[in-house]
C-alpha cells in the first residue's frame, strides 16, 4: 500500500477511523469545490466567450492534456506520498481557478489557466479513489466506495442548489469582470489542501511505510485498460454533449444545468450507496453487464432526443424539454458506476501497489481519447447532426458488453 493502514476500521466494520473521517469531509469539500468551478464550466465557455460546438470540442485540448499527463506526473512524484500529491494538486487547481475568477483574459490566455486548474483536478482523480480504498477494509470495499460516492453526490447537490440560485438571482455571473462561483470555489480548495495535510500529518504520526512504483503495465490488466478507454469516450460524450444539447439545441442557461444537477444528485445520493452494496452482493461480473446496458441506453435516448430538436420533430418547449431533462440526469447517474472499474481493478491487482499507478495509467488511456473524441465529436455534430455523435457512442459501448463476457475474477468476486 502507498502509506495507508488497510484494517483501519478495526472490529466494527461499520465504525469509521479518524483518518476515514478527515478524508469523507475531504472528499464532500471536494464536491462542492467542483460544483463551484467544473459543472458549470460549458456555461463559462457560451457567456464570457460565445464559443460554437466546434470550439467547444477544442477546448477540450488543453482541458484534457493534464489527464494524459497524470500518469507521468505520478510517476515523477513517486517519492512523494498519494496524499502530499494531493495537497499539490489542490494548489494546482487553486491557482487555475482564481485567475479566471479573478478576470476574463483573452481566451489563449484562459486556456492556459484552465490547463493549470484542470491539471490540479486531474492529479487528484485517481488519487481520491486510491487513498480511499487504502483507508477501508477489503471485506466491505463495495459498500464503502459507494459511501464515498454517494457523499461526493449529496455535496455535489449542494453545490448545484447553490450555483442555480446564484445565477437564477444575479448573484453570480460569467459575464461581470469577477466570477465570484469560480473564487467560491478556490476558497473550498483551499480547505481540502488544509485537511489533507492533516491527514497526512495523522499518518506521519502512526509510522505507516510507502511502498513505491513508478509505473506498471501488466497484461492481466488489459480488460481494465480498455474498460478506461471505452469510458474516455463516453465521459467525453456525457461532459461536452449532453450538456450541449440542452445549452445549445435548447437555450437554457447555468441555472438550469445546475438545477438538473440537484435532481440527478439527488437521486445519486440513494443510487449510489445501493450501487455499492449491489456490488459486493452479486458481483462485479454482473455489474459490469449493468454498467454497459446503461451506457448504451442513454445514448440511444440521447440520439432520438437530439436528433429530434435538430429535425423540428420534436419542440423546444414542453414535454420534449422535460425528455431532455430526463436523458441528461440519466446520463450522470450511469457515469456514477464507474466505481466499478475501481474496485474491478482493486480485486484483480497482482500487487496492492499496482493501483495507484494503474488508475493514473487509466486516467491517462481515457483521456487520450477524450481529446480525440472532443475533436472529432464537434465534427460529426456539425457535418452530419447531433443525434449521429450519440448513436456511435451507443454502437462502441457494446465493447463494454464484449469486456463483460471476457472478464475472469478471482474465486468469490
């Protein structure tokens, strides 16, 4: 392990360590930094720069460099403990954040701080899940990342409801000089940094040793590596175009994107944990099935909806509204099963040590062709139409079917 204590939850599994404590307030600040600067980030884009869907595929660029570059970053700091590069990538993402809060540059400018707040967040991704299942016990791992996840949402919902009557009521703006959201947000970063450096003191304290790897490739990891792959698609997908189609095909603004975001967290908070437990009750194997089926569900949805509005076949107004309403929180409760590749990945690890490296590994797989599949989903958006973006999605997440079927799990997982 990279400097954890596996059986800290001591005879109670239900009982939480202090260290398990400090890092759930953690990862709830985290939810709500994000809800402040990441959520509503396509409206920045449309209000402080009018940018089209073709640009909005290019932003993506510099937005998803830092995930590629994360496994090598990782590697580089492999000197340094999880929860120290940690408190790094919150200063990463402080620094980001606050420029662009603090004025609107000229958009070369922006990007440039927006790779430096997105390397921050990126650094952190696979970290958050590695510290966390270093910090629980094996026998209940299912059930407490889907603890971890559903308090990520219910901050996340927070956040939303927050950032909705912030912009419903001119609270907060992208087109005022200062965007208070995005230093709201940097201030809770700060918060994070100051918890984990607690953690990592409390840690220091006890003694725990580091077991160091730079990096790892191995081939019984190669379900998992195309598992990360197919879902940089897919989250490309989810993050860029489905907000895109309610923003642009249908002209709303953050308050609605942040208002949808309370009621999917809001479901998420009792979706998630039951996801969890239903991952340590029928097995990974079969929750890898549930995963596909969702993914390819709501970009079939996806595809009928957007299609329909760019056709006229559908209205902008009404029912149809309330569809695309429906299609979008669906997508961001199916994007919530990615806790299964995580514990997919824990449970077939030939070393502990392995994980860390490997989820920034994936990070960096995912987020090669997150990049790729911005750029060329801008393109088929504006060449052939929205809806054809989300049928191809649906037709390659049927390797998700396919991974299922391959996957061997030890005996009892």
């Amino acid at each position: 392990m990279r400097g954890f204590p596996v059986n800290e939850l001591g005879k109670d599994k239900a009982a939480l360590s202090p260290e398990l404590k400090i890092y759930f307030v953690a990862i709830a600040v985290t939810a709500l930094a994000l809800s402040f600067t990441s959520d509503p980030i396509s409206n920045y884009f449309k209000d402080a720069y009018d940018v089209s869907a073709y640009q909005r595929g290019l932003i993506e660029f510099p937005r998803e460099l830092p995930g590629v570059l994360t496994t090598f970053v990782i590697a580089l700091l492999a000197g340094v403990s999880d929860i120290r590069i940690a408190v790094i990538a919150q200063l990463l993402g402080i620094a980001g954040i606050t420029v662009l809060g603090l004025a609107t540059p000229p958009f070369a400018v922006m990007l440039v701080f927006l790779f430096v707040n997105s390397m921050g967040q990126h650094l952190f991704m696979p970290l958050q899940d590695s510290i966390g299942m270093n910090l629980v016990k094996k026998g209940n791992l299912g059930t407490r990342m889907g603890q971890f996840k559903g308090i990520t949402t219910a901050f996340q919902m927070a956040g939303a409801i927050v950032v909705f009557l912030g912009f419903r009521y001119g609270i907060f703006s992208f087109v005022t000089p200062v965007k208070s959201v995005f230093l709201l947000g940097a201030g809770l970063l700060a918060v994070v940094a100051a918890l984990l450096i607690a953690l990592d003191r409390r840690l220091k304290s006890q003694k725990i040793t580091h077991e160091r790897v730079r990096f790892v490739i191995r081939k019984e990891y190669s379900l998992y590596y195309v598992l990360v792959v197919m879902f940089g698609v897919q989250k490309q997908i989810m993050l860029v175009y489905g907000p895109w189609v309610i923003i642009s095909l249908l002209g709303k603004g953050a308050d609605t994107i942040a208002l949808l975001g309370i009621f999917g967290a809001f479901l998420g908070v009792f979706f998630i944990p039951a996801l969890g437990r239903a991952l340590d009750r029928f097995g990974i194997k079969a929750m890898l099935y549930a995963d596909a089926l969702s993914f390819i569900g709501v970009y079939l949805l996806y595809g009928l909806v957007s299609g329909g509005y760019a056709s006229g076949s559908l209205a902008t107004v009404g029912w149809p509204v309330l569809l695309a309403y429906a299609v979008f929180i669906f997508d961001r409760m199916s994007t919530q099963m990615g806790l299964i590749r995580t514990v997919y990945l824990r449970t077939i690890a030939v070393n502990p040590a392995d994980v860390t490296p490997t989820l920034s590994l994936g990070l960096s797989m995912d987020h090669v062709v997150s990049i790729l599949c911005a750029y060329a989903g801008g393109i088929v958006w504006t060449v052939a139409g929205p809806q054809w973006l989300f049928y191809l999605a649906a037709a390659l997440s049927l390797v998700n079917l396919w991974v299922a079927i391959r996957v061997k799990l030890p005996e009892g997982k």
